[in-house]
C-alpha cells in the first residue's frame, strides 16, 4: 500500500487526514546532528613498566636489581580481576569496618548521589517532550459598559454581560527533527556521566581512607618501636651512670646518654600530633567530628597484596573517571543535534474544546459548546546569526570534552605505569632495606657487648645506636609506602569499577 492510500485508510475523516500524514511524516523522520562515536585513542597493547618488571631489573637502572615480589601480576579472566570490594584483599577487619561506615555516612558520596539524583530528574524532564501536554480551564467573567449609541437600549443607559467558560487543551510538538531525541540522549549520557562521577567519588574517599588508616598503623607501629628504644636508652643511662660513679665511665658519657635519651623521647612526642591528626582526618571521612571518633592503636599491620593488572584498554571501562570523560563528550555530541534542529520548523498540533455560555442554566448544553484543532507551523526566519552561533558552540564543546576525555585515558595510563613502577621498586628497596637492618641489628650487639667490655667509649655506642634507630624507622616507613602505593594502584585500575555497572538502566534511560 503506497502513502497516499495509507493516509486514506488511516485517516478516514476528512479531519484525521493531516493528523495521520504528520504521524508518519514524524515515523519517517531522522534526528539531525551527528550520531555519536567514542573518540579514538591509542593505549597501546601493554604497560611498559609491567613489562620492565616482568624481565627483572628496574627501568633505567645501572644493572640487575635485586628480585623482590612486585605486588601485583596480570590479570586472567574473571577470575583474578579486582572486585568492588577491593581492600579485603589486605585482610585487615578494623580497615573492613571502617569502609562499611565510609559507604553511608561520607558526605563526598552523599553530594555526589544527589548530584546524580538531579540528573535522573533532567532525563525525566527532557522524556516529558514526547508526551502532549494536556491543560483545563475554567473562567466567569461579568463586563458592562454605556450603550454608546447602539442599537440595544439597556435600563439606566449601561449594558452588562456574563460569560461562562469551561474548556480543555491538548497540544503536542512533533519530534519531526530529533530534537526532543537528541535532548534525551544528551540526558541519559549526561546522567550516566553522573554515576560515573558517584563512584569516582566513592573510589577517591575509599583510597583516601585506606591510605591514611595505613600510614596511621605505621605510626602505630614506629610509636611502639620509640617506646622500646626509650625503655632501652633509659637502662643504658641508669648503666652509664652506675659505671661513672664507679669510676670506670666518664661523666661525658653520662652527658652523652642523656642527650640521646631526651631527643628520642621528643621524637616519640612529636608522632602523638602526627598520629591525632590522621585520626582527625579518618573522622571527617566517617562522616563524623573529631572529638566524637577514636581509634585505638593495634599491633595490626598491614602486608601488600598481590593486585591483577589488566591491559590498558581495560582502563577505558574500568576507571569511573574515564567513563565518566567519555559520556560527557557523548552529551556535548547530542547537544549539536539540538542546535541543528533550530533550523528547521518546528510542527505543533493542538485541539481544544468546551462550553461557553452567558447564561448559567445553559453552561453545559450542546449549543453552547466549542472545539478547535489544527496543525501550526512556526520557523525562524531571521535571528542575526545566533542559530549558527548556536551550533558552533555545541560543536566547540563537544571537541573539548573529547579533548578532556583524551587527557583523562592518559593521564590514567600515567598513574598506572607510576604506581606499578613505584610499587615494584619500593619491593627491591624493601630488600635491600632488609638486608641494611639486620647489619645494623648485628652491628649493635658487637658495638654494646664491647662497650660493656670497656673496649670502646660510650660515644662511639651511642653512633651506631642512632644509625640503627634510622634504619628501623626506614624499614617501617617502606612499609608504609609500599602499603599507600598498592592502594593507590588499586584505584588507578579502578578499584573493581565497571561501566556495565554504572547504575543507569540502559532500557528505562532511553525512553522506550
């Protein structure tokens, strides 16, 4: 059945005829602008750190570096890919407990849902351009003025009228153009942009907190071992004392310990406001004021996991931020469409019907009803340029967000190299920084048991004492940096993000 046929049997009426020839006009029509495609972007196959590492030795370095576990190894299938859930991986409770009261109680996450809840009501805002909007009015209105001269003679010279009005109104925009089409899937993009944004926040809150409980149980960790080392120098000075009043130490050696007692003791002072402020930082995370929140300190310390490191490409799905880039520049591509559609007439059917009677007994009889219905035409014809300026900017922003999503996969492809290379390293460090302890440990025992020998004086003591704390705190300061870059490669990789699982609903987002 050709066109023409079909309007006659669809529209049988003489009225219905334009209604249905619009109807299939509108079913035949495209949406202008251009259709959306990802900006393309070269990751490359693999990360060259991985690979550096994977062949031994460190990138850029003189020679072989010692073999230490790296942290991480690549990602099979499913099986070894990260989870959302990923600081399990370091088996600590307390850390399990904390991210459990950071997913309800932070107020990053909190701005960031309702950010996105005000993006769902701007889809659902722009969806309502599909539907008719459909109005009822009601009016009662009595006029009067002089007789003028008229025909009719009214009593004392003035005539008045009453008018009775009830009515409804159906008007509806026909999408002939795409533009309410294009305006939603600006939306949906722009609203999956938005949770995208949500677990970039989540994520970002998550690491941050995971990385500040760790450098406070290294904290912990180096407070116990001042403790031990003050307990230690306080026996040293009670014995350097007991040796100069028998006469066989100086009273410079005395002065000697001392010294190094009280500068140990203001070291262990100093890491009370180091570690009060990280519990600080720890509440406001919580979502909780400082004075109200305390944790207690542990012997826990956290060891580095193993983490899959996937290919780069995967970085494109997996890292919220990077979504997040890239379904903004879907939106600015769809606003274009909008700003094209400008330029074209817009199709608007109305219709319209009720009562209107001056006299109230016969409001609501068939001689005093009305109705109306037809289809309007409106097209600019003349604006001063500002329809092309329009577009222009549509297109202008649509090139700097694939510029900004361009930027945001390198910049992701940047953290991950510097977080495996780091954390690879900071392993080869913790190696050699293994075998620096144990000789400062050995070197220590031989130095006390000669000065208790009366071999040597107590200054000479005293060097290799302060040369062994160093290395001690170095050893735990390594841990925290190896414990801080995992986690920092953990939500370099996304964190266990996908953007299958970015809380939009492809099907109910998209209108149909």
């Amino acid at each position: 059945m050709n066109i023409p046929a079909l309007i006659n049997f669809v529209g049988r009426g003489a009225g219905l005829r334009p209604l249905a020839a619009c109807g299939l006009l509108l079913l035949g029509a495209c949406a202008v602008g251009p259709d959306y495609e990802r900006p393309s972007m070269d990751v490359g196959a693999g990360y060259k750190e991985a690979m550096s590492a994977t062949q031994g030795g460190a990138a850029g370095g003189p020679g072989p570096a010692p073999a230490a576990a790296p942290g991480w190894l690549p990602a099979r299938p499913r099986d070894a890919a990260l989870r959302g859930d990923w600081w399990q991986l370091f088996n600590d409770p307390v850390l399990d407990g904390l991210m459990d009261t950071l997913q309800n109680s932070n107020l990053g996450i909190a701005q960031a849902e309702a950010q996105y809840r005000q993006a769902q009501a701007l889809l659902q805002s722009a969806r309502s351009g599909f539907f008719p909007t459909v109005g009822a009015s009601a009016s009662a209105t009595r006029s009067g003025g002089g007789n003028g001269g008229g025909s009719s003679v009214s009593v004392g010279g003035n005539s008045t009228d009453n008018q009775y009005t009830l009515s409804g109104n159906v008007s509806w925009e026909a999408d002939l153009w795409g533009r309410v089409r294009r305006t939603v899937e600006s939306s949906r993009a722009g609203l999956q942009a938005s949770a995208a944004d949500v677990a970039t926040t989540r994520l970002s809150m998550q690491s941050t907190l995971a990385q500040t409980y760790f450098n406070l149980r290294v904290m912990d960790a180096e407070q116990r071992l001042l403790q031990q080392t003050v307990d230690a120098y306080e026996r040293s000075l009670t014995m350097t004392q007991n040796r100069y009043q028998a006469g066989v130490a100086a009273q410079s050696d005395v002065a000697v310990s001392r010294t190094q007692l009280e500068n140990t003791r203001t070291q262990l002072l100093a890491l009370d406001w180091q570690r009060a402020q990280l519990e600080h930082a720890i509440a406001v995370l919580l979502g909780q004021t400082p004075s109200s929140f305390a944790l207690n300190t542990a012997q826990i310390l956290g060891t580095v996991p193993v983490i899959p490191v996937g290919l780069p490409s995967q970085l494109l799905e997996r890292r919220p931020d990077v979504a997040a880039a890239e379904r903004r520049a879907a939106e600015a591509n769809a606003q274009i469409g909008v700003a094209q559609a400008a330029w074209f007439p817009d199709l608007t059917l109305s219709a319209q019907g009720g009562f209107r009677s001056g006299q109230w007994a016969q409001w609501l009889t068939a001689p005093a009803r009305f109705w109306s219905l037809g289809p309007a035409l409106a097209l600019t014809l003349f604006d001063g340029g500002a329809r092309q300026a329009q577009v222009e900017q549509a297109r202008a922003s649509y090139d700097a967000q694939a510029a900004g999503y361009r930027q945001t996969v390198l910049t992701a492809l940047r953290e991950v190299e510097d977080y495996l290379v780091q954390l690879h390293v900071l392993g080869q460090e913790q190696v050699t920084q293994g075998r620096a302890l144990a000789s400062a440990r050995e070197s220590l025992r031989l130095t006390q048991n000669q000065y208790e020998a009366g071999l040597i004086d107590y200054l000479s003591v005293v060097q290799v004492e302060t040369t062994a704390l160093s290395t001690e705190r170095a050893a735990l300061q390594l841990t925290a940096d190896r414990l801080v870059a995992s986690v920092q490669l953990i939500a370099a990789l996304g964190g266990g993000w996908e953007a299958g699982l970015a809380g939009v609903d492809e099907g109910a987002a998209s209108g149909q």
